[in-house]
C-alpha cells in the first residue's frame, strides 16, 4: 500500500471516490450525494493545487484509490494551532485491513512536520463503532457529542467530537 498526498493529476480519482462514499454512506458526511454528484472534478484539481488550507491524502494498492482523507488546517489566527481531519472514507471491500489506520497515522506525522499544528480534530456519527475505535488507537478522544447532528431522511445521528493534542 503507498499513501501520499493527492495533486492536481488525481481530481477525477478522488470524485469518483468521493461520490461512491456520500451515495455508499449518508449518515457520515455532512454533505449529501445530492449536493456534490453535478460537481466537477475541477473543483478538487484546484484545491490538490492550493495546500495552503487543506492537504488531501489517498492510500492506493495496485495504483488504485482505496481510502482518503482531507486535513484541512485552520485559517483564523486564533484557531491556527488546530487542523480537522474531514472526508475520511475506505472502500468497503478494504476495511478492516488497517488503511484507515495508516491514512490517519500518516496525516498526523504530516501535521506534525507542517509546523504550527497542536490539535487534530474529528467527528465521527455514533453507528461508526469501528471508525471510533481506529480513532481511539490513533490517540484521539472524545470531548462531546452532538445529539441529532445530522438528519439523514428522516432519522437523525449522533456524532462525537474527538481531539488528538500532538
């Protein structure tokens, strides 16, 4: 398995995963299938351009994507020594194989080379046990919950709030 950063080559790759993961898992994401399916790969050629707010990572095995996940670091000087790790998604057919684990290990050593960066944040909906606890092996903790956070239809999830402090 190689992990590296995504770059301005790999947009129609990252789309195609993207959408997979909002049609595949609703209740994970704040955005919906809906709201993304007409967006263009040219969105994500520009932002793989700009690191300077956010750094896409994708796991591959065999040339293929597999597994994401987007830090996005803080803009406001107040809230500059913080990131959240967003977009986070492995293929079914591949979970349980550690590449989630190694997505996120590998995100929180770039953090830590970025410079600046103290705490990594991430939501995770409750009904992802599995997720949580991949989280909770990579440092992460909970600091709250957010009851009825998303609606998804019409049932609402529960997520968590965890915190990782570098």
């Amino acid at each position: 398995m190689e992990i590296r950063e995504l770059y301005s080559n790999d947009p129609e790759e990252y789309l195609s995963i993207r959408l997979e993961a909002l049609k595949n898992n609703p209740s994970a994401f704040a955005s919906s299938y809906e709201e993304e399916k007409n967006v263009s790969a040219e969105k994500y050629k520009n932002s793989f351009s700009n690191k300077s707010s956010a750094i896409t990572f994708g796991a591959y095995e065999e040339s293929q994507l597999v597994g994401v996940v987007t830090l996005v670091k803080e803009q406001p000087l107040k809230l500059s020594h913080r990131a959240n790790l967003v977009a986070i998604y492995i293929k079914p057919e591949k979970r349980g194989y550690g590449i989630g684990k190694a997505l996120v290990l590998s995100v929180i050593e770039q953090a830590k080379n970025i410079g600046g960066i103290e705490q990594i944040y991430l939501t995770v909906v409750t009904t992802n046990v599995q997720a949580e606890k991949m989280y909770t092996s990579c440092g992460f903790e909970v600091i709250g919950r957010d009851k009825k956070a998303l609606k998804v239809d019409h049932t609402y999830y529960d997520e968590e709030h965890m915190v990782l402090y570098l």
